[in-house]
C-alpha cells in the first residue's frame, strides 16, 4: 500500500476513473455536479456505476441528474444524516483492480487544490480489502436509504434534455388539456456498419451501415426515422420543473439486463436483416449462395442508452373529439395521435380509426357497421341508432 499526501489527489484517481471498463464504485459525501454527469454517462455506456453518498444541500443538483440518468447500470445509495449518519468516508474502486481509500472527496477541491491523504492499493488483496469495506456499507445502509420520492426537492424533478411543455402548448392550463404527464421511456442506440466480400473471381461485395434504436421494454427493434433522429441528433439543456400536482412523471424502467445484453440483440438483428442470398459464377456455371454477416465484421461505430422524454398530453374538446398527442420532449416534435373512441372510450392510433362516413367521427374497428350491398357506407353506433 502506498500513499499520497499532497493537493492535485486527482492526478492519483482520475486517469483510471474516466478509463473504467466493467465498474466504479465510489464513497464520497460530497459529489460535484460535473463528476456526476460523467458517472451518468458511464452508466449509460454499460459501466457498472455505484455511489454512496450524503444528502446534503451542495448534492442537490448532483443527485437530480444522477436521478434523471436512472438506468440498470447505475445504483445510488444516499443517506440522511438526521435518519440514519453521515457517511465521512472516501473510496475509490474501479474494475476491482484499483482501489484508493482517504480524504478526497469527488470535488473540484478535492481533486485538484485542497491538501488530501490517499492510501493506494497496489496489490489484488489490498484492492480487495477496500472493495470488502465498500461492500459491508452498501449491505449495512442499503435498506436505510433515501428513496427516489424521499429525495425529491419539494414537487421538483429534474427533466433532463426536455423542453417544457408550454413549447408545443401555449396555455398548459387551459380546461380542455386533463392530462400532462412526461414519460422516459429507455432505448439502446447503435450505429454500425460492415464490409465484406464472398466468393471468388469475381468476389461479391457485400456493405451496409445503420442507425439501429431497441426498446428496453419490449426488446424490440424500432424502426421510426422520426425517434431514431430524435436520439441521434436532439438534445435539450437540462432544468427543473416544478410539478404541483400538474403534471405526472413515469420513468419506465427497462427489463434489458445489460448492455452487453441489448449488444447481442442488435447483433442478431443486424445478422438476420442482411442474411440475404447471392449468385456465385465460376465460368459458365452459377451456384446460389447464401451470405451470412460473420458477428466479428460488424463494427459499432457510436452505442448508448437513453431515457427518451416524452410529453402526453390528452385533450378534450367534445364528446365526440377526445384525442392523445405524444411529443418528442427533445425537440418538441409530435411523434403521434391517439384518439378516444366516443362508443366504447378505447384508445386507438389515430390511422387505426375509422372515420363514420355520416357524421365524420374516429371510432374504433369494433364500433363501426356497414351499411349497403352495392354503396357500402361505414357508419358507427350512434348514427344507427338514429337513423
């Protein structure tokens, strides 16, 4: 073990810090705001992220964005000192090769111009000697933790890379909007591309290239131009919204274990969609052929996870016009319509409904009728009714 006693302690911690390829596991009662948005993004990259640490005015903003960048990758672990302590430890451990343990805090001061003590591990067991004390805090405090709604700042949450809803709504409280809420919904992003040939004299050529977005719900690949921009070129300033009761805020979690789970699913992806057959001629005879992408040819270029927010904002302005729009949060763009059917109060895509040829309304497939053997017209139930 070795140690360090000087300013600049982030000389001794950084250069590993910001390289970590499987984990970081961090202790530090005061978390800076700028370190926090690059343990976020870490996360999203698939880096297994914890932190323990306090709930003390200057965290403020640093738990807020690590909140808003929820994923499966990134645990947090925050403690009251009036309920439970005050957590007064810094460590440091990153991909269970390196380990440091002393008085730096994860703060410019602490990294850079305040005077700090650090103890090194240089060997596995020292380095496992500071990963048992990391672990035997995180089972002690685990369930005396803050919860997500006990670390809310009043009625605030921080919105993340959403424009506010007054962008697509100039009056958000006018009667006819009953409903506003914003939902992140997790995707995995990735673009990709490969080149290959197969085959001799001549050799068939063989290359594609992609942006391939995969719900972290469903599993599912999405093909929709209009999202795949959305993640790959949009974003937003973060800011606080304070709710008041006006607004709901859903955070779906993704069932996707990893990221290393979501990788082998595109890749399967990628693999089918290309997997196409070909002609081989060898002088005056053809042979089919069948190519099959190899996974190593496959390079991602830019890979990533993304909570996507959404606005939902359901209006009413009739009896018969009842409708949902869902709009991208990061540019404000409408992504999509719902409708209410006015028979049964069934939401359905809007090109999903069929329109009543009598009175122009949008009801669904099983509230709607024909009428007529050689002019067939589409009527729903209310006008049968009537006629």
């Amino acid at each position: 073990m070795r140690t360090y006693c000087d300013s600049n302690a982030g000389s001794q911690i950084e250069p590993v810090l910001w390289n970590a390829r499987e984990s970081v596991w961090i202790i530090s009662p005061w978390l800076g705001k700028d370190y926090a948005k690059r343990l976020a993004f870490m996360s999203q990259k698939g880096i297994e992220v914890r932190i323990i640490t306090s709930f003390v005015d200057f965290n403020i903003d640093s738990l807020e964005i690590l909140k808003a960048s929820e994923n499966p990758n990134l645990r947090l672990l925050v403690l009251d000192k009036k309920k439970v302590a005050f957590i007064h430890a810094k460590i440091y451990i990153i991909d269970n090769k390196y380990g440091v343990s002393g008085s730096a805090n994860l703060t410019y001061s602490g990294l850079n111009s305040s005077v700090e003590n650090l103890s090194i591990a240089e060997t596995n067991e020292e380095v496992q000697k500071i990963r048992n004390d990391f672990m035997n805090l995180w089972m002690i405090f685990d369930r005396k933790s803050m919860s997500n709604e006990e670390l809310s700042s009043g009625s605030s949450y921080s919105i993340r890379a959403a424009f506010p809803l007054s962008i697509n709504f100039g009056n958000i409280d006018k009667p006819d909007i009953i409903g506003k809420e914003l939902v992140y919904h997790p995707y995995y992003f990735f673009e990709f591309s490969f080149r290959a040939s197969a085959g001799k004299s001549p050799p068939v050529l063989f290359e594609n290239s992609g942006f391939v977005v995969l719900d972290g719900v469903t599993r599912r690949i999405i093909n929709d131009d209009l999202l795949g921009e959305e993640i790959n070129n949009h974003s937003a300033e973060g800011y606080v919204l304070k709710t008041e009761n006006k607004y709901r805020l859903t955070i779906h979690q993704p069932i996707i274990r990893d990221f290393r789970e979501a990788r082998e699913l595109v890749l399967n992806h990628i693999i089918e969609e290309n997997t196409e057959r070909y002609t081989q001629y060898y002088g005056s005879r053809s042979y089919d052929r069948i190519f099959v992408p190899y996974r190593n040819i496959i390079r991602f270029i830019k890979s990533g996870f993304v909570q996507v927010p959404m606005w939902y904002i359901e209006i009413v302005e009739s009896k018969k016009r009842h409708y949902q729009n869902v709009f991208l949060g990061a540019s404000g763009r409408k992504w999509s319509e719902f409708v209410y059917c006015p028979e049964c109060q069934k939401k359905i895509w809007i090109n999903e409904a069929i329109i009543c040829d009598m009175c122009g309304t949008r009801v669904c497939h099983d509230c709607i009728k024909e009428k007529g053997l050689i002019f067939t017209k589409k009527i729903c139930a209310s006008c049968i009714s009537k006629s």
